[in-house]
C-alpha cells in the first residue's frame, strides 16, 4: 500500500569517506534534498546533479531503506517496498517466586557492542568496532600491511638484519598482503673476520637475544596486568549493573502489565538492552538482544532482583533542613583511577574529579530529606552538593541484601568564595578563570564580557590554583599549567572564606618567538622550527604531563612551528624560560635534517622577534686508503670549529653543531651544512681513525674534500703465544 509522509533524501557518494550520506526527515546535508511522499506514495526529487547519489526513505512504522548509486540522468524511476519496523516482547518476572512483574516501566535503547563488558563482548562474538567488519577483520588486514611493509624492507635491504632480512605479513583483510621475504647476506658475510671481531660479534647477538627475550616478558607482563584490569572492571560493571554490564538510564513511566508481559515496537535492526524500573525493585538495563531484519525476535525473559532503599537528611550546619540538594549515587570509580584528593592539580585541572559512575539522582524535599529505591547490595559513595555550600563525599555507604540504609544524616558547610576582575583584557579576546583544587573540585568561572568580573562559590576547603586562561584553546591551558609554577598551589581557602583574586591580563599572557627564516638569501617554506625547554633553566616541566598522553602531544606540537610560503614562523603559547630552538629541513629522501640549533630565551607578554639568515652549502667528500682504493663503509662525526675547538671528541655530541654521517662505497654526500670551517673524526674498521678540518664554501660550487686513511696494522702475537 502507498505510504504517507515517508521523507526521502538524497546525497552525493562521493563525499565524506566514500560510504552513503545519510539523510533523516526534515534535515538535509551538504547538496541533499529532502520531500515527503504524497497520499499515493509518490515523491519526485528535482534539481539533481549529474553524480552517482544514494536515495533514503525514511517512515515512523517502517524500517529505512537506501538504493546508492543511482544515477538520476540514466534511471528516473526509483521505487521503495519497505518492511514493518521490528518489535521485541516478553514478560518480566520475580527472581525469587518467578511470578510476573505487574508494575514497571521499560524502554529499548540502542548500543554499541563496545558499551559492552569486554568478556560478554567476546561470548557473543561481537566486534568492538564496527568499522573494522564482522570479528574485526580491519586488525587482521593491518597486520598483513605491517608484515607486508617489513618483508618489502627486507627485499629492498637485505643486509639490515643479522638473519638476512626476513619479513613475512600475513593479510587477512581489507588490504591485507603477503608480505615479501627479502633474503640476503648478513653483515659478516663476504669477508674473513678476525676471532676477535667474531668474539665482538656473537657477544652482540647475545646481547641482542637477551635484550629482546627481556622486551617480550615486559610486554607479557603488562598484558597479563592489563588482563586482570579488565576482568576485575568486567566483574565490578556486573555486579553493579546486572549481567550486561550496562548501566540503567533514563526514567521510564511504570505502567500497569498484567501478568508482567511487555511489547516493545517500532525499533530498527541493531543491538538493545531494554531499561527497567520496578517498585522495589532493582533498575537494571536487561540484555544484550539483536535485532535482525528478516530474524525472528528473540524471546525475552527479564527477572527482577529485590533491591534495598537508601534514605536519610540533608540539613545546614545549625540541624536546619536544606531543601533541593542534589545527591547523587554513584559507583566508586576502579582503585587507582580517582583524582579526587591528588595534590597533582595539572590532573585536576584536565581530568577532573572521578567521582565513579552515576547510578541514580535524587532531590531533598522541603525537610531535607532524599531516597533511592531498587539499590542491589554492594559498595556505594553519596555525593551532596548545593549552590552556595561545600560538596560533601562519603565512601562508606554499603548495601547488604538483608538490610536497608536508613536515618543518614548529612551537614553541608557554607562554600568558600572567591571573586575578582580581569583587567586590561584585548578587545574581542575572551578569557576564562580556572580554579583547581586538591579536594577534586574544579570550576570555570564566567567573566562577565563587560565589567571583567568574576564570582566563585561553594567551593570546598582545601589548597588550589587558579589562573587565567585567555582564548578557547585548550592548549594555553596545558602551556600554563605545565610550567613548574603551574603545578602549585597559590590559594588556601577554609570554610566560608572569602577571596578577592584580581588578574592583569597582560601580566599573565605567555611568551613566544616568531621571525622570518632565509636560506641562501631567500625566505623559504616548509622549515619547522622546534623549542625544547632547557632543563632547569624554563618553567616548562614535560613531565607534569606524565600519564597523559593526549596532552603531552599537544604540547609538542604547539612548541613547533613551520615556515608558510614567505618563510614566516611562530611558535606561540610557551612559558617563558630557556630553549633550544632547533630549524629542521626535509631533503629530497623526505628525511628531516637539523640545520641550525641555537639557544634562546622566551619571556611573557607576546613573542619575540627573530630573523634567522642561514648560509648552507654542499660537501661531497671521498675517502681513500694508501692504495688508492676506496673505503667501503665508514662513519664522520663532525661539529662547527667554533664550538669543538679544544673539546674532545667524545664530548661533540651536546653541541649544537654536531652531525653524523656514515659512508656507503667510500663516498659521502651532505647537503644543507652551514658554511664555515668544521672539525672531523673519520673511523672504518680496519683503519686507523683519522681527524682534522675542512672548509665549507657557500652555494653554488660544492665543497669537494678527498681524505686519505691508513690501514690498520694486525697486531704481532705475544711471545708467549708464537707456538700456537
């Protein structure tokens, strides 16, 4: 029969990731078009491009349905049979008496299988992913890419490992390929080696095997942590929430079910749990259940546990009742995961307080009183919070499966404030105060846009930092708050204090340095310029950032910049202090090269200036032993004369200047070297080690350089070993 109101729409398939575009009723996205079917059925969809399109139908009562590429200029006529959209019934019960639960309520909400437990997860069969295919096959196909690509270096290199060069990918999925084997010669064939290079080398093997058997039980060790974190996480969740491991949501109307029997209709195919709340009972969300189109529902038998009630009083500190408090009930989060009470306050200030998860919110009434009904035995935390007081914890609430919590008694104490103005703030810039406590409290108070003022309250005793935060950025928060002065308290507050904390916007705002990069005489593009904070000597301590990952490489890349196409640069954002400024260029084998180091110094209140005018030439050097033949393999080590002159060798690798580099058939190709005169180590197995200076001369000649080195004479035995 010809359906009403059905919404169509239409969208190009080859935006976006090259999947359909999806079209709801009444929405329409990038070029989509969007109509309703007349009383006959019919839609007509005009103005259409000449481009392979997916056409959707959507309807209340049934399933949605989409045709892709369609192409309007060729097919002008698309018709639709839809299916009834699926139902799920069944009946829910006593746990005990196995009688019917006549008093409920119940809804059908949609999830994703990893909102699942990890090993319930794993007895259905489910994948975590849904993008990676059924089971996902996406990880099988990154591994045969990962062994393909080894197996290619392998062939391409085939002395790079000790064994020849093996690589072997087995792809098992969308992309996945056989990797190639690359054998060749080890290192140590094709020439005789002495028994002490052979000695130097099976005790380097050794080490090697030894070092990677040690890697591999590291590797199986927190494996086997990570294992048990997740069952002890799995059995926690079910022992909360019921055998799915998922937490009750929302707040179903209970309604009268005779007989405890429900019908749930209208829903699309997907994975369900279905949320209920009972009188008396404990709220649980029942499932998983999978809906298939054309698979016959499920049948549905959900038994309700008896479950405990926790009641008591809110009052002031004076016994005086305290109306709409919210206490909420919350599941401790796992040992080990809370912030709350931690004096790290860059924590604080990123993760804030985990307080668990939130089980059910109740409001006091007039006297102050609270109740939570349904509650399964078991470990819980109250928290009580009001405008105005401090918020107030406890841990030691605990269910038993014979015993109600009654008669709780809670004082709240009147919050701390504090309030202040932001003074000299840019125009058209917005700033934000961020005050972070030991405690777990976190707040972002408002600036008023006209006045600057801001205003705090109930805020819970104890130490915290605040500091003033300009932009919407996250990342000057991170910036701000990882220097050293960042991490500490600078505000004490007991309760009902009061605070008055004014801010000079321009006092507070970081430091940067910005300036215009010239190479050979012209402003290039493409060069990235990296600060490193110099230990002991910037503010900027990396490893406040420990365990937060995210944010450690945010901060990396916002102490990075690269020149745009007049050769410009800025680094903005950074705590003042010393740095190394490092300017790195990519060569044509898309290599990163570092072609300046310097140190600087950052200070606040805007970026400085610096124009960097870099002179870097070509050096093609050959080397040579007494017979004129040339040195296969060798390796250079070479630093500026300005800074190696009367330093050892050994001592070159913390200087700014220092490079490495190793020749292959006796012949060395460097580009991008500063002019000027250098120090060098020449060192090759089997020759003596050879140093002295050369000259680099600035563009366009190369600097050509041929070094003659000598044979290293085998040692005469000792006499006492002449006879052996």
């Amino acid at each position: 029969r010809p359906l009403v109101e059905a919404g169509f729409g239409n969208g190009n398939r080859n935006r976006g990731r090259g999947g359909p575009q999806m079209m709801f009723p009444g929405q329409t996205r990038d070029d989509g078009t969007t109509v309703k079917t007349d009383a006959e059925g019919k839609y007509k969809l005009q103005r259409l491009q000449h481009l392979p399109l997916d056409v959707e139908v959507t309807h209340g009562d049934y399933l949605t349905e989409e045709k892709g590429g369609i192409d309007p200029a060729k097919q002008r006529q698309v018709d639709f049979l839809l299916d009834p959209r699926l139902g799920l019934g069944g009946t829910v019960v006593d746990s005990v008496s196995g009688l019917g639960v006549e008093q409920f309520g119940i809804a059908a909400r949609r999830i994703n299988a990893r909102d699942l437990p990890d090993n319930l997860r794993q007895s259905l069969g489910l994948a975590q992913d849904n993008n990676n295919g059924p089971g996902g096959f996406g990880a099988f196909g990154q591994r045969g890419n990962r062994g393909r690509d080894q197996g290619n270096r392998g062939a391409r290199n085939p002395s790079m490992q000790g064994n020849g060069g093996q690589g072997r990918g087995q792809g098992r999925g969308p992309g996945g390929q056989d990797g190639q084997d690359g054998q060749g010669r080890t290192p140590d064939q094709g020439r005789q080696l002495t028994p002490e290079q052979q000695q130097r080398l099976d005790e380097r093997r050794a080490q090697m095997d030894a070092e990677r058997q040690q890697r591999e039980l590291e590797q199986s060790r927190r494996q086997a942590e990570r294992t048990a974190e997740r069952q002890q996480r799995d059995t926690q969740r079910q022992s909360l929430f019921g055998p799915s491991g998922v937490p009750f949501r929302g707040n179903p109307e209970v309604t009268a079910h005779p007989g405890g029997g429900f019908s749930l209709d209208k829903l699309e195919p997907g994975l369900y749990v279905l949320d209920i709340q009972a009188p008396g009972y404990r709220k649980i969300a029942a499932g998983p259940f999978q809906l298939e189109k054309g698979v016959a529902p499920p049948a549905v038998r959900v038994s309700l546990d008896r479950g405990r009630f926790i009641e008591g009083v809110v009052s002031r500190k004076d016994s005086s009742p305290l109306a709409n408090v919210r206490v909420e009930l919350m599941a401790p989060p796992p040992p080990g995961n809370q912030t709350a009470g931690s004096n790290d306050f860059l924590q604080q200030l990123f993760r804030g307080p985990d307080n668990g998860t939130r089980l059910d919110q109740a409001t006091t009434d007039g006297d102050g009183r609270f109740r939570f009904e349904g509650v399964a035995s078991g470990r819980y935390r109250l928290v009580a919070s009001a405008d105005g007081y401090a918020t107030l914890t406890d841990d030691t609430i605990e269910v038993t499966q014979v015993a109600d919590v009654k008669d709780l008694r809670y004082k709240l104490s009147p919050g701390a404030r504090v309030y202040g103005k932001v003074t000299n703030r840019e125009e058209g810039e917005t700033y934000r105060v961020i005050i972070a406590g030991d405690s777990g409290d976190r707040r972002f108070a408002r600036i008023d846009e006209k006045e600057g003022t801001f205003d705090e309250k109930g805020l819970d005793p104890g130490r915290y930092r605040i500091s003033l935060v300009k932009g919407n950025n996250w990342m000057s928060s991170v910036m701000s708050a990882a220097s050293q002065g960042g991490i500490q308290p600078n505000l004490i507050l007991g309760e009902g204090d009061e605070r008055q904390w004014n801010f000079n916007a321009a006092d507070e705002e970081l430091g940067g340095i910005e300036g215009t990069i010239y190479l050979n005489g012209q402003a290039t593009q493409g060069i990235q310029v990296t600060l490193s904070p110099v230990e002991g000597a910037s503010t900027l301590d990396p490893d406040a950032l420990q365990g937060m990952g995210r944010m450690r490489r945010m901060m990396n890349r916002t102490l990075q910049g690269r020149t745009d196409a007049e050769g410009h640069y800025s680094v903005t954002n950074v705590p003042p202090g010393q740095y190394e400024l490092e300017v790195q260029r990519r060569s044509d084998r898309q290599r990163s090269r570092t072609i300046h180091r310097e140190v600087v110094q950052i200070g606040t209140g805007g970026a400085r200036h610096l124009d960097l005018q870099l002179v870097l030439g070509r050096l093609e050097l050959e080397a040579y032993d007494q017979d004129q033949k040339k040195v296969d393999q060798a390796r250079m080590f070479l630093v500026l004369a300005s800074e190696g002159q009367g330093r050892d060798p050994q001592e070159w690798r913390g200087l700014n200047s220092f490079q490495r580099a190793d020749l292959r058939g006796g012949r060395l190709v460097l580009d991008d070297v500063a002019t000027g005169e250098w120090m060098y180590t020449f060192s090759a197995r089997g020759f003596e080690t050879k140093q002295g200076t050369l000259f680099v001369a600035a563009p366009p000649a190369p600097s050509q350089l041929r070094i003659e080195v000598q044979r290293r004479q085998p040692q005469a035995p000792q006499q006492g070993e002449q006879g052996k």
